[in-house]
C-alpha cells in the first residue's frame, strides 16, 4: 500500500468510527476533513498520495465522523469523539489540521482538550457563523431534501472550487455530479446543520498552542473574512490565497508545503 495506508474502523461507544493511517514516521498528525458525501473508507490510498508530503515524518490519521449520529449533533460534539478515538489509539500532543467543518471541529478540539493538540492549523474555516455559510448549508439541505441531488453536487462544486477551475472543468461537473451523491442523506443533512453549531469565536483565547490559518479570498462558502477575522482574534500566523476559494486545500500546490513548513518550525 502507498505509504503504509490502511483503512480502519474505530469502536467508539455503542458505534463505530472510520478512519484511515498512513506515514512512516513518529509524529503523530491528525486531519479532520470538511463536511463530504462519502466519507474516508476506502479511500486511504487517494488520501495517502493527497497528504504524501507527510508521510516520512508523520503517522498520519484521517479521521471520520462516527457511523451513528444523532438529530443536534453539534460540531463540538464531534471534536469530543475525535479526542475519544485520539484517546483509545494512544494519541497526544498531536499537530492538527482541519479543512472546512474539520477546522471548525479542531477549534473545539483545542480548546476542550488542549493537551492532544500541539500544533493547530486551520484550513478555510470560521469561528462564528456569517450570512454566506447560513444560506449555503440552507441552500444545501433544501435541495437534498426536495431530492434535487444533482443540482445541490452542481452547487457545491461550483460554490468550492475558483472561477477559473470552474470554467476549466465545467463540462464534467454533471458528470461529477451524478456519480457524487450520499449514501445516506439524512446523516448529510444532520452534519451539515452541524456546520451552523460552530460558535468559538468567544473561547479562542483558551487555544493555548501555536496556531496557523489558511484561506482562500474568494471563499464562497464562509468567505475569506471569516479566515482572517479567525487569525487576527487568535492573533497567529495566517495565509491568504487571493484568487482562490474555499477548495484552496486542493487548487493551491503549496497548500500542504505551508503546513509542513509551520509544523517543522
């Protein structure tokens, strides 16, 4: 397997957990990925050549949300079973990135349990929720639950990726689209109201580590401000990407370099 990456499932409580682990080195790095319609199983290998920039240094770990989730299941809610699957593999003073939903999770995941997390790096993500992500997430649920599963793929690619990559690849996007659906729609729906939950803007001073922000300018789906107002209440390090938007974790080929670089400090 590329990079030693394995597929794995966690028991957690009366559920269970998926995540994927790749990476020869010591260090452990946790990566808590955006809200997504598959999830990681199966998808070490992808994620192992994603994030190969870390592999020699770091045992990494790709964790997923838990199988089973409740009706006001919360974002902090999430970062408490990270830090239980953290807990029962043996995992402390980790570095962290989270992309999207995952940086609102690793927030939570820094300020509730301080001592699993010593870096942080938070990746095109908010402290508190603004008009932009509130009409996304409502756009998103209202086109999932009226079964218009196609358009709400198309309106997510869209709204992620730049206006360039857009007008690159827009002949396959329905393509995409019709091969991108959930499995299950009512847990899509159930995280995505998740996204709203997120409210750390107040309690960011209790994030005791080195912190580094990343963000897209063009970000449509929390917009680039939110990034900026996260790094200047945190008072860290932060990037901007000036023609990107909230897919910058993708489009951007230094992306990972900045986080290896800020880790390595």
């Amino acid at each position: 397997m590329f990079h030693q990456a394995k597929n794995c499932t966690l028991q957690l409580g009366t559920t269970t957990m998926d995540y994927v682990t790749f990476g020869i080195g010591t260090k452990p790095l946790i990566i808590i990925p955006g809200l997504n319609v598959r999830g990681v199983k199966g998808a070490a290998t992808g994620l192992a050549y994603m994030y190969k920039l870390f592999a020699k240094e770091y045992n990494v770990y790709v964790f997923d949300r838990k199988e089973e989730i409740p009706e006001g299941y919360t974002v902090r809610d999430i970062a408490a079973d990270v830090a239980e699957a953290m807990r029962l593999l043996g995992l402390t003073d980790a570095d962290v990135f989270g992309v999207s939903q995952g940086g609102m999770i690793a927030q939570y995941l820094a300020i509730d349990h301080p001592e699993l997390v010593h870096k942080l790096v938070l990746g095109v993500t908010l402290s508190k929720n603004n008009d932009t992500v509130k009409q996304v997430i409502a756009d998103w649920i209202r086109m999932t639950e009226q079964n218009d599963y196609d358009g709400f793929i198309s309106d997510m690619l869209i709204k992620m990726y730049s206006d360039d990559y857009v007008r690159k690849y827009k002949c396959v996007i329905p393509m995409v689209a019709k091969k991108s659906r959930p499995k299950n729609f009512e847990r899509f729906i159930i995280l995505a109201k998740a996204c709203l939950t997120c409210n750390t803007y107040d309690e960011l001073d209790k994030i005791k580590c080195p912190v580094f922000v990343l963000g897209g300018k063009q970000d449509k789906i929390v917009t680039g401000e939110a990034s900026v107002e996260l790094a200047e209440k945190l008072r860290c390090e932060y990037y901007m990407y000036e023609n990107l938007g909230h897919a910058a974790y993708e489009e951007a080929k230094d992306f990972n370099k900045r986080i290896y670089e800020f880790l390595q400090k």
